[in-house]
C-alpha cells in the first residue's frame, strides 16, 4: 500500500462505492418484483416421483378443462335445513354458472346426513391469480343470499385465496421488518450511527442483486420461486450479509487502531477476515446447494436461490463495505472512535471475564454444558414432521380453516377432498369395488362424463377410468393417511388394473415420506461439505470433527426445545414435513459460521502465543461481534414469524433460537472449552499439534512449555 499512489488509494474504493450504487439504484426495485414471477400453486411443492404426483398428472386426461374446486357449504345454526332453503342453494348455484371466472356447472347442493348442512361444488378457472379473492367473494355473496343459514367456502380454491393473502405484500412488511430490527440492534450494540446504516445498506445492495439475478433466472425458467423461498432469501441475504460485515467492520477497526492509514487498514481488514467470510459462505451455499437431492419441489427450488443469496452477501460485504471504510475511516465509528486498546484483548472486560472463566475449569465447562445440551436433545424425537393439520397451517383465522372445519362437522371428513384412483377401464368395476371395501372409505365411484363420481357410465380416457373415494376421516389426520396406505394396498391388489391412488391425503402422506427419505439422504451430505470446508480452513481433523459435533449437538437441542415449545405454549400438534430439515440446513450452516469466525482466529492467535493463548486471546476479541452477528441473525428469522404461516412460524423460531444458543453456549463455552482440555493435540496433524507457535519458531516447545499450553481441569 506504500508503493502505490496516493491517487489510486481512493480512486478504487471510490469506483467500488459508485458500482454498488448504480447496482443499487439500477436492480435494487426487483427486491420488491420477485413476486411477479413466483407462483403459490400448492400442487408444484409434491414430491416428483411420487405415486400422487403421477396421478396428478394423469387425472388431467380426464378434465375436460383444468379447474380449481370451491366447495361452498351452508349450515342452519344447528338446526335441520328446510326444502326450501335447498331449493334456494342449488338456485344460487345453477345460476354461477357462466358467471367470470366460473367453469362449467356447479355439482348439485346435497344436503348432509344430519340434515343440517348442504354443500356444492363450484369449479373455478386455475389462472385467475390476483382475481381469485374477487371471485370468490362473488361467489360467497351469491351463497349468502339463501335465507337463515350462514355460507363459508372451503376447498383448493379458498385455501389457495388465503394463501395468497398470507403472502400478499411480502416484500415491504418482511423487509421492513428484518431491516428495522438489524438496525436497532446495531445502533445498540455499537453506539454508532454511520456504522449501522453502512451495514443494513450494504444488505439491502446484496439483497437487490440477489433479486435481480432470481428475477431473471425465474423468469426463463431456470428457477422456481414460490412465496416461502422469497420470504426465505429476503431473511438469508440480510442475515447473512451483515454477519460478513460486522465481522470485517471489526477487523477494520482493530487494523485503524495500529494503522494511520485508513486505506491500508480496510486491505488487511479483508485480507485477514477473507479466509473466515469465504469459508463460512461456501458452508453455507454448499449446503442449501445439497437441498437439490430433495424430491420436494419447494426444497429443490431453495438450494441455487439461497446459494445466490450468500453470493451476492459475500461480495457486498467484501467490496462495498471495505470501500466505504476505506473512504470513511474513524468516521465511520462516530461518535465512538477506534482506540489502540481495540487492537488488543485488553479493551474487551464482558469477553475477558467469560474467557478467565473457561479457561479457570475448561474440562467441567464443557461437561456441564455438553450434559446441558444432552438434556434439551433428549426431546427431539418428539418433535413431530406428520405434517401440518388445515386448521393450524394459518396462525391467523384463515375463512377457508373454519369453512373446512364446518365442512367436516356435516359431511364424512374427507368431503371436497376425496382420494382419486387412476385405473385400467375394463377393470374399474373391480377396483370401485376394492376401494368401497377399504376401511376408512365412506363412498367410492368411478366418475362419469357429467364430472360426478357414480352418476352414471365411468368416462373413459386412453383406455383409463377416474374413480374418486371419499374418506370417513378428515383428509389432513393420520387416520386418512392410514386409509391411503390400506387403500393403495387393496387396489395394486386389483389384476390387470395397474391402479394409482392419489389426492390431497394421498400426496401430504407421499410428502411426508419423501421428507423422511431427505433427510437421511441430505444430512449426511451436508455434514460432509462442512466438515471438508473446515479441515480445508484450519488444516486440522480433529477440531473439525469437534465443531461438527457440537453443531450437531446445538441442532438437536434446539429440536428438542422446540418439541416442547411447539406443542406446549404454541399449540402446534405437528410440524410441516420439510421443518426438520430446513432447521437442520440453516441451522447447522449457519452456527458453524460462529465457529470458523473464533477458530480461524484462535489458530492465527495460537501460531503466534500457544494453544490455550490463542484460544483466550481469539474468545476475547471475537466474543462482541460474533455475539452481536447472532442476535441480528436471531432477529431477522424471527422476523418470519410476520407471515401468518405455520411453516414460517416454526422455521422462524428453529433457526433464531438455535443460533442463540450456539452463539451464546456451543460458541463461548463448549468450544473453547474443549479445545484448551484437549491441548495442542486438538490441532492435529498442523504444526500447532505438536506445540509450535508458527513458521518462525522452528524449534519445538520443552516438555515444560507444553506443560504451561494446558491448565487442570
């Protein structure tokens, strides 16, 4: 830096600066975009090679024209409803027909074997999109119009509207939210004011260009965007960006301390901390990377977007805030200013006293808190991935739950969601008959060229008939879920009929079971890419092997605790099937980020002082602002919990309080706890193993010095 220019010292952050700004203003309106070119069509987040998903497909043979049921039911206040008032539904329904929006003729309004119920069937076009809400109103107003009961809609077609509402201006709220809560903290954490706001805009830039190459991607196809990997990537990009940057943003102000030069200071800023942000990014795109070996469209779709995310993170906490720094210097940290204290461990009491206290009893710090942890993990195995019931996928009151509630109240439970059967048509007879058979099977027929299952000959299509079986058991409950299984038995049994069986039950079980297959599938990968990124970093085994341990530790203890959490103060009964892993990828990616940043610095700090020197010295100096990046990545999950969705809700509390406590337990104790009880050896098979103190040293370290490294447990 001494040899080059005066002139070009400022003149590169300065182009830096002015790029980012034009990135800024130029892509920074697709974060807000992306919803242009996401869909939140329920049928695209099925396993792909599920039998579900091929019945799905076939079942399109048979619709003369693809439609999206709205199952409109009214009831009587709890008493039996009259002719008249049957008379006057199917009049309201007969006359949709040919309303926009509509398809075809409305099924007939059949009254329930309580007699206090009736409901049809309204087929509706599966394009409408923003005018769904709108359509659907019409119909509900329609319904109302029958005198002395009370009319709800439920159905595809009402869960979609509400769905879309839950995402609806996903962008501003989400954002705003993250945003606020980042910059609060900072302002709190760092007592400045230009800090913070260089932080959360330099976020916001990755952010804008995240979006701006998924727009595009989405767009030609090349990636799926739905409204939780939005909402997703939003969290992702923020989070992790400022992670990446209070890191470097510590580094600069330990390097502005020692150094006159601010420039000079922002280059060994990035070249000391390049190693930890790289590393940390690539575990963590890595590992979204591996959620493309999912079944799951919705988990497939998450992998190369979220990898995008961390990308565009990394370069604007690489180049945007050095330049910034560089251009800026002390200023930045107004109206606190860099002292040469924050170049030394000296200037960091919290951290110090926390280090005194690990290293006084390392080996009981790391039991007591392994056992701790244990403890919380042990409660894991009853955090349930069944799925989510209808009636808790909405926090909020959703119309389309308590339509369906109401619907499940009158009629057999699977009403409006029957499970279809796809079959040979010379044997449909026989595969109707297997299906009335089957325990859990309220009715069972194979449906006609009029649209209604039993209401006259079977429509046959390519040879293949539709048969539709409606079940006792409400279609979201393990009971129907046991029912398919019983169902898909009976009718393979069938010869010649080469049956399917698919439908709403049909695919949350085959979801269920490709959720489970996952995970055993992509946990290992996931471990594997962290720990090769790790030995890679530190040029060790051991510790390696260590941190992976204790992530993993972290990972089931939050399990656990969320187990008891969900179901005891949340009232949750289930997770969705995709929870667990999800929890587990960002979970484990994102706390071993903590790790690299304290080991890679207690390895720099042992090649020069020793083992457990630079174990205390790294804890020390990294203890604020890797605390500080917890809390803001803590907050900006916790900020999903704005989308009324339970999926959302419980990934959002997963992922804030598992990095809580890997930041504030794994991180500050466990950790630097194990690796002073091991000693040197913990660094195996580096120089540092065999007690050297870095490339200078040469010599190797007396019996006495070794002595010294370790202190009794």
């Amino acid at each position: 830096m001494r040899t080059t220019p005066r002139r070009a010292r400022w003149l590169v952050p300065l182009v830096l600066l002015l790029v980012w700004l034009g990135v800024g203003g130029t892509l920074g309106p697709y974060a807000g975009r992306l919803g242009e070119v996401a869909t939140n069509d329920q049928a695209a987040f099925l396993p792909q090679g599920s039998e579900s998903t091929r019945v799905l497909k076939a079942r399109e043979a048979f619709d003369q024209s693809e439609t999206l049921p709205a199952v409109v039911v009214w009831t009587a206040g709890g008493n039996r409803v009259t002719e008249a008032q049957r008379t006057a539904a199917a009049d309201v329904v007969g006359a949709l027909a040919g309303r926009p929006g509509v398809v075809g003729a409305p099924s007939p309004a059949l009254v329930s074997g309580d007699g206090q119920a009736i409901q049809a069937v309204v087929q509706l076009k599966p394009d409408l999109g923003d005018d769904l809400p709108g359509v659907l109103d019409e119909v509900r107003e329609a319904a109302r119009s029958v005198p002395g009961t009370t009319a709800q809609i439920a159905g595809p077609a009402a869960s979609q509207a509400d769905l879309s509402d839950a995402f609806a201006g996903i962008d501003g709220l989400l954002l705003g939210v993250a945003l606020g809560a980042v910059l609060l903290i900072l302002l709190l954490v760092h007592r400045s004011v230009l800090l913070p706001l260089l932080i959360t805009f330099g976020s916001v830039l990755a952010l804008g260009l995240a979006c701006a190459v998924v727009y595009a991607l989405a767009d030609r196809g090349v990636v799926r965007v739905d409204g939780q990997v939005q909402g997703i990537l939003s969290i992702l990009v923020i989070g992790a960006a400022t992670d990446y940057a209070l890191l470097l943003a510590a580094r600069f102000r330990e390097e502005l301390a020692v150094r006159k030069n601010r420039a000079a200071a922002a280059v060994a800023a990035v070249r000391r901390s390049f190693g930890a942000i790289t590393a940390s990014a690539a575990t963590v795109a890595l590992a979204l990377l591996a959620l493309l070996a999912s079944d799951l469209t919705n988990n497939r779709a998450l992998g190369p977007v979220g990898a995008i995310g961390i990308v565009c993170a990394v370069l604007s906490a690489l180049t945007f805030l050095p330049a910034a720094l560089a251009l800026l210097g002390r200023t930045a940290y107004w109206p606190s200013r860099p002292k040469e204290s924050d170049a030394s461990v000296e200037g960091h009491g919290v951290w110090r006293r926390v280090a005194a206290r690990v290293d006084a009893r390392p080996r009981r710090t790391w039991v007591v808190t392994a056992l701790v942890l244990a403890v919380f993990a042990a409660f894991s195995p009853s955090l349930s991935a069944k799925g989510v019931p209808l009636d808790e996928i909405f926090v909020n009151d959703a119309p389309s739950v308590a339509a369906q509630k109401t619907l499940g109240e009158h009629f057999p439970g699977g009403s409006g969601n029957p499970a279809v059967i796809i079959a040979d048509a010379d044997r449909a007879a026989q595969v109707t008959a297997a299906a009335r058979n089957t325990e859990g099977v309220a009715s069972a027929g194979a449906v006609s060229s009029s649209g209604r299952p039993g209401a006259g000959e079977p429509l046959v299509v390519d040879g293949r008939v539709r048969v539709e079986a409606t079940l006792k058991a409400a279609a979201d409950s393990d009971a129907a879920k046991a029912t398919i299984e019983r169902l898909r038995e009976n009718v393979h049994a069938v010869d010649g009929a080469d049956a399917l069986v698919g439908g709403y039950t049909a695919q949350q079980y085959d979801t269920q079971q490709t959720a489970a297959r996952d995970r055993t599938v992509i946990v290992p990968v996931v471990l594997g890419i962290i720990l090769l990124i790790l030995v890679l970093l530190l040029r060790s085994l051991l510790v390696p092997v260590l941190l992976v341990a204790t992530v993993a530790l972290n990972f089931l203890a939050t399990l656990g605790v969320s187990a008891l959490v969900f179901e005891h103060l949340l009232g949750f009964s289930g997770t969705d099937a995709s929870v667990p892993l999800y929890g587990f990828v960002f979970l484990v990616a994102l706390g071993v980020d903590y790790n690299i940043f304290l080991t890679s610095r207690v390895r720099e700090e042992a090649l020069t002082h020793g083992n457990r020197q630079g174990v205390l010295r790294g804890l020390t100096t990294t203890g604020g602002v890797i605390t500080s990046a917890g809390v803001v990545l803590a907050a900006t999950f916790a900020a999903l919990m704005v989308i009324p969705l339970a999926f959302l809700v419980q990934i959002a509390f997963i992922v804030a309080f598992g990095v809580l406590l890997d930041t504030l337990v794994v991180r500050s104790f466990l950790v630097p706890a194990l690796v002073i009880d091991i000693g040197p050896r913990a660094w195996w098979p580096s120089v540092l193993s065999r007690g050297g103190t870095g490339p200078a040293s040469g010599a190797k370290p007396s019996p006495g010095a070794r002595c010294a490294d370790r202190r009794p447990s």
